[in-house]
C-alpha cells in the first residue's frame, strides 16, 4: 500500500505538532520543511535528531518526536522544497505578522511560501493554509499565486483549503487533538480532503464552511478574546484607582456560574492576539462590500497594548517612593516570553516594557527559565543573579519558578526592595512582611 506524502511548511509552534501527529498516523509519510536561517535553521538537526526545539512544558510533544523520527522514521525535516513534487497533501504553517506601524499583514513569508508551493507541487495535490490570515486573503492572494506558478487551475488540477490552529504554547497536542476543528474549501472536493486529513488526528467535531467564514472565524474568535482581556485589564486600572483587589472582585463576579471575567495583567502576547483583530480589520476594509470602521475591537487593542506601558508608570512610582530615579535604577524583568511555562516571545509585553524601560535610562536584566535567546535584553537563566544589585523585580511572566521566589534571600541579594507584579504572582501580606514595596496590577493600596 502506498502512503501518503505529506508537507508541512514552517516548524513552528503550529507547524511541529502538527507534522508529529499526522506522522503518527499509519499510512502518512511526513517531511517539514524549514528554511534555514540564523535565527531558526537550527531547528532542522535539532527535530532530524529526534528532539523538539520548542523549550518549556509540552507534554507529550517530545516522546512523540522520538518516536515518529527514530522509531517509525516517518518523519524528517528539511530546506529543500524540491520534495514538494512528490507530496499528496501540503500544510502552510508559515508566520504572518502585521505591521506595528499601520496594522497591515506582512505576507512576505506566506507569498515566498505560496510561489513555491505552486512552482513545485503536483497536479491533484491538496493545499491547506493553517496560518492565520485577513478574511479573503487565501482566494484573493494565495490562490492566484499557486495558479500563476503551477500553471493549473485551484478546484480542478489541485485542491485548496484553510483551517485554522488553534493551539497555545503548553497545550499543542492537546488543541490539536481535542479542540473542534473549522475546515473551509474552495469546492466541496477540496473541503471533503480537508475533512477526511483531519479526522485522522482530531478527536472532536470537524465543522466545514466555505474558505471566507472560516478565515473570518478565526480573526473573529482571537478578537473576541482580546475584547474580554481588555475588559479585565481596564478593570484592574478602576480597582488601582479605588483602592480594591481586582483580583477579589473577579471571584465574586466569577460565583455566578455563567460569568466568566477574564484575568488582567501585563499585556497581551502572542502569535495571534496582538495582531488578530487587525487582520479583521484588514481583510473587512479590502474586502468588505461598503466602508466601515471597526471601533469597538479597536479601543480593546489599544487597552490592551497599553498595559507594558502601564506596568512602567507603576515602576517610576515604585522608585520614587524609595526616592530612586528610573535613569538611575536596575530592573529586573522576570518572564521574556509571553506565556507562563513557555518559550514563546513572539509580541511578548515583556519587549514593550523593557523598551520603555531603557527609553527612560533604566537598566534592565531580564530572566526565563524557558527562552535560550532574547536579544533585545541581557538575559539570564539565574534567577538570584538576575536580582543581584536590582531596585525592583518586574514580574511580566507567571512562570511556576516565580511562586516559589524565596523573598528573604531575594531581598538579600536586591539593592532595594521593590516588587511590582504584572501576574499576581506574589501575595502582598507575604512580600511586605518581608520588608517589600509591593504593587500590583489592578491591586489598590
């Protein structure tokens, strides 16, 4: 029996579970294809040696690398996209981040992507775009790239479909797996091959839709999560005015079955998020049927990138309680990445804050369990070297390491005792007690 051969372009989060489970599958024959790069070529020895590259909690995610490299050897990852002319079935895992200044997408990877894709494939073969994109844009700018290149016609010489992830850092396999999956096709063939590829891995519902709903599910359901953070965040700033713990005024809202307040903090991070309800927002402008403004998910986007902003006012005052200047304080930042137990700094709010930060003078040292690499501050894996000589812990990341943060032997190490906690890491009574100016986000005097 022939297997079938399939691509996954981009190891990513998305991309690498993804690939492993499908891997899994008996009868599929799997390569990744990463292109090599400094900042993530290494990724391909690294998986081709039957080890993740993604750091931090992900459980099953290793023991099934292992197994599906060195075990089944149907696996394997690549730069050479030449082996496209041999795949059944190709799977876009590729990043599309929008532009900081205008909020337009950057398809610079996606378009390279897609121009190879149809340079290569096969006639018959099956397209699916997972990575998130403006509603319209796989009709409107994938699809005529694929048929310009390959010279065959999308719906009748190959196949094209979009399903969107769904995953977060620490739960990959299990997002995949057990989280309902939106399919949307060109044509009914295309939608059925989807369907029939994901049933082999996702335990849940398979809905299928047309390619422009399932693009505008996806932007929609990133937007509607972000509306209710920044619901929770501008919460926190009311309760820092009044003087209560919005913290225990989500408990009680929350004892109400059918409530469900978000949690504040920091900023918002992500692949997605930050950059969701702009690509709506795109994709309705360039493509809508008659001009319109999208206001209410805007302000949430705003709320929200403010809150990095916010956490460095609150360190300024901090510092000028201890009648220290911000110019000439040491910071240290704990958590770079975006998300608690992950590697992932992709729009982490730690990057907005240290840049606020060091506009102002401050020096900052930063510390992750979990991140190899973060250029933009010193970074360390030391967490006591880290508070060696600060003027405030900045906690940006609710990482386990940082509950179980011995305060005396902090306070020891520390030029001056200050905490100011974006994630409600630390219990006040305790960080005072041990001699701390403790601040929190959303906690008032």
């Amino acid at each position: 029996m022939r297997k079938q051969k399939i691509a996954v372009v981009g190891m990513g989060y998305v991309g690498i579970p993804a690939a492993a489970l499908l891997a899994d599958v008996p009868g599929f024959d799997v390569t990744g294809i990463q292109r090599r790069s400094q900042r993530s070529g290494w990724k391909i020895e690294v998986l081709n040696s039957g080890r993740s590259p993604i750091e931090g909690d992900e459980p099953g995610l290793d023991e099934l690398i292992a197994k599906v490299v060195k075990k089944k050897k149907t696996f394997r990852v690549t730069d050479d996209f030449s082996g496209l002319r041999k795949m059944d079935t190709i799977l876009i895992d590729v990043q599309t981040p929008a532009d900081s200044a205008d909020h337009t997408p950057s398809y610079l990877s996606l378009k390279e992507v897609s121009r190879l894709v149809g340079e290569y494939m096969k006639r018959g073969a099956l397209i699916i775009i997972e990575s998130t994109v403006a509603p319209g844009t796989t009709q409107n700018v994938v699809q005529p790239i694929l048929e310009r290149k390959s010279q065959m016609k999308a719906g009748r010489d190959f196949y094209l479909a979009y399903s969107y992830e769904r995953v977060m850092p620490g739960r990959l396999i299990e997002y995949i797996q057990n989280l309902p999956r939106i399919v949307g096709g060109i044509n009914k063939k295309s939608e059925q091959l989807a369907v029939n590829l994901y049933k082999t891995i996702v335990r849940e519902k398979i809905h299928s839709t047309d390619i422009l709903t399932a693009e505008t599910s996806k932007t929609m359901e990133n937007a509607y999560r972000d509306v209710n953070i920044a619901f929770a965040n501008e919460m926190a700033l009311i309760c820092e005015n009044l003087d209560v713990d919005v913290y225990e005024i989500r408990e009680l809202i929350n004892s109400r079955s059918e409530r469900h307040m978000h949690l504040p903090g920091s900023g918002v991070g992500g692949h997605c998020l930050p950059k969701d309800t702009w690509l709506l927002r795109y994709g309705l402008q360039r493509y809508g049927n008659r001009p319109m403004e999208t206001e209410f998910i805007c302000l949430a986007r705003r709320i929200n990138e403010y809150m990095p902003m916010h956490m460095a006012e609150m360190l300024e005052v901090a510092l000028k309680k201890k009648k220290i200047r911000l110019r000439e304080a040491k910071i240290a930042v704990l958590g770079v990445a975006y998300l608690e137990d992950s590697d992932d700094t992709r729009n982490t709010p730690a990057y907005h804050l240290i840049r606020e930060l060091e506009s102002k003078g401050a020096e900052i040292i930063a510390h992750d369990p979990h991140v190899r690499q973060f250029p933009e501050a010193d970074l360390t894996k030391d967490l006591y070297g880290a508070l060696s000589g600060a003027d405030c812990i900045a906690i940006v990341t609710k990482h386990r390491e940082y509950y179980r943060l011995n305060l005396s032997k902090a306070k020891k190490v520390m030029r001056t005792p200050i905490i100011v906690d974006g994630r409600n890491v630390l219990n006040r009574t305790r960080a005072e007690r041990e001699g701390f100016l403790y601040q929190g986000i959303g906690k008032g005097k």
